[in-house]
C-alpha cells in the first residue's frame, strides 16, 4: 500500500509544478526579454514565453547580466560581478548546466564586492565552440577565460569555483593546463572526481539519451535529487531555468560531442596528483619533472551539503579523497543537497569570501 501512496504523492507533485503558474509579467517586458534571449542567447523568443521562466526572479536578474566575449577556442557567454581587485573567482557549473546554476550565490559575492565570473562550459550553457568538443577544448577555454577575466579584474590570484562535474574540469586544468597569468587555488563543490569517464554507449544510443537528458520527467527527477528542501527549490520555475539552454540551436550535436569523447576519463588519477606525496603515483618521466609539477599543484577547498543525495559525502566519497589528498580542507552544509550554492547562497558566499580574503594578505 505505501508504494501506491508513494506513487501518487508523486503524480499529485508533478502535477502541481507543471501547471503552477508563475508571477505575471507585462507584455512589453516577456518580448523584451525573449528578445534579448533571441539576439544574445540564441533561445527563439517563444521559449522564453512558454517555459515561464520568469517564475524565477534571480533567473530573470542572470539574463540581464549576460555578455559574451570571443575566445580563441569558442564564443563564450559568462555573467559577473562588477569589483576589481587582486583575487578573483571563476565559477564552473556542473553537467548539462549553464550559469544560471550560480544565480543565487552571484549576487551574494556582488554584495561582498568580490570580482567574480561565472561561464558557460562547452557543451552546454550558451558557449558555442570552433572545435569538436573534448577534455582539451573545455581545457582551453576555462584557461582562456581565466585570463581573460584576469586582464579586466587585475587580478594575480583566482579561486576556481568547480561544481559537481565542473569539479572535474577544474581538476583537469590545474593537472594538465598550462601556465596561467595567475596562481591558482581549487574550491571544490560536491565534485565529480572519483568516477571515470562518460559511459560507453553507441551513437544511437547516445542520441536516445541526450533526447531523454532535455525531457521533463528526467529533469524534474534531477530536481528531487539536488535539493534537501525539495518543496522549496524543486519547483517548476528551477526545472525551466535548468534546461533552458537545451534549446540552444547546436545543443544536441555539443552533448553528443560530449558524451561520445569519453568525458573526464581519467579525473581519478588526475585528482590523485593533486595530493600526491610520493612517487608512487606519478605518471611524469622523471622525478625532476614530476616535482616541478608538485610546486605548482594549488590548495584544495572541498565543500559539501550533508544531504547530498547524488554525491553522498559519505560513507566512501570524503575518505577516498582524503586518502587520495590528506592535504585537502573540508567545509560541510547542514540541511543541504547537492548544490550549496543554490540551497545554501549565502553560507557559501561567507566562506569563499574568507578564501578570498586569505589570498589577499
């Protein structure tokens, strides 16, 4: 009997975010918006209208934010903080996302005058490539953009904000990247980094599944997911907002791209380099060479929701990593999911403002 109540508990849940309606908005102002969507975003502007997007106000106050610069290695759409000065952070958002995830927590470091930049991966978001999507492509493009975003804040020193498998692609760069205009520091956010790789999968079907990755069903199973307080934040408006860059005209054929590379296929032993003590897991052709690399390696900040359901900290994610990196800090959330950032804006702010604040002393 419970499995039936369940089961319609559920239906019943569904039902109301799909046809819950979202705070009116004038007429000039939905075409105004879809218009920017349409011009900037490459979202047709009927998308905008129909997924009611403006049920999230710190959505809406993102699309207004939206600038994009032309990189080398892709077109890429960003939003950031307007401060200046000597630390700067650069946000990754995890997968099939966009900076939209970041919403709540920009205007927070806004408030605590924190340069800061938040953009779209290569694959998903707005960003769109002039290569075929890999490990290497996104590689470039993050280092770019550091750059780039160091040039315009004069910054020397940068916290690269990863979260979920934008983990993964902050790891990634500090292992394998070249040497960046800054010196760097990694804050990880309930990363993906002790799992290798994309699974293997055919392209036909890989084509089934980036068709099922934009359907509501899987996306509002996402939802339930992330969240601790799942009656707060897992709301129709938060569905929308997640998967608004999905109709981005070459969205298909970027995931495609993605999940057919073989992703970040070997993070493991990449994130086992950046807490590596002795030579017993090197992959460099020589001590000398390997311990030029160790000079390099950044600090390592993890940060955690306690009731992360998709990454669950515990009982076998926190000590691999801590085996892996004895050198590593861990900051945990109470009541939170897998996206502190989202559910937990303001705490996380706090603590990355005190990173910050170390790195300019």
């Amino acid at each position: 009997m419970s499995v039936y109540v369940l089961l319609i508990s559920s239906i019943l849940r569904v039902s109301s975010l799909l046809y819950s309606s979202s705070p009116p908005l004038s007429s000039n102002t939905l075409q105004r918006k879809a218009s920017f969507l349409e011009d900037l975003l490459v979202i047709p502007r009927d998308v905008f209208i129909n997924e009611k997007l403006c049920g999230d106000l710190e959505a809406m106050e993102c699309f207004e934010k939206y600038e994009r610069v032309e990189l080398e290695s892709a077109s890429t759409s960003y939003i950031r903080t307007k401060a200046k000065g000597k630390c700067q952070i650069v946000l990754l958002h995890g997968f099939d996302s966009s900076v939209f995830e970041f919403r709540r927590l920009l205007p927070q470091l806004e408030t605590r005058q924190i340069p800061t930049y938040a953009l779209d991966l290569l694959d998903s978001g707005f960003s769109t490539s002039r290569n075929k999507i890999s490990k290497e492509t996104k590689r470039k493009q993050i280092a770019e953009f550091i750059d780039f975003a160091a040039k315009e804040t004069n910054a020397k020193h940068t916290i690269l904000v990863g979260a979920s498998l934008g983990g993964a692609a902050a790891t990634d760069l500090a292992v394998n990247g070249d040497k960046l205009s800054t010196t760097l520091s990694l804050a990880l956010v309930s990363p993906q980094i002790t799992i290798d790789g994309t699974p293997e999968l055919s392209p036909a079907f890989a084509k089934v599944g980036v068709k099922v990755l934009k359907s509501w069903p899987l996306r509002w199973i996402a939802n339930q997911l992330a969240y601790a307080d799942t009656r707060t934040y897992a709301t129709r408006a938060a569905i929308a907002v997640g998967r608004i860059h999905t109709y981005r005209p070459d969205w298909e054929e970027n995931a495609l791209q993605w999940l057919l590379s073989g992703g970040y296929d070997s993070i493991t032993s990449d994130f086992a380099l950046l807490g590596a003590t002795d030579s017993s897991t090197s992959r460099y052709s020589s001590q000398e060479e390997e311990e030029d690399k160790k000079q390099d390696l950044p600090p390592v900040y993890f940060f955690w929701g306690k009731d992360d359901k998709i990454l669950p900290p515990y009982p076998d994610t926190i000590p691999e990593i801590k085996k892996m990196c004895p050198r590593a800090n861990f900051t945990f959330y109470d009541k939170c999911g897998h996206v502190p950032h989202l559910e937990q804006p303001s705490a996380f702010a706090a603590d990355l403002s005190d990173l910050v604040r170390g790195h300019m002393l």
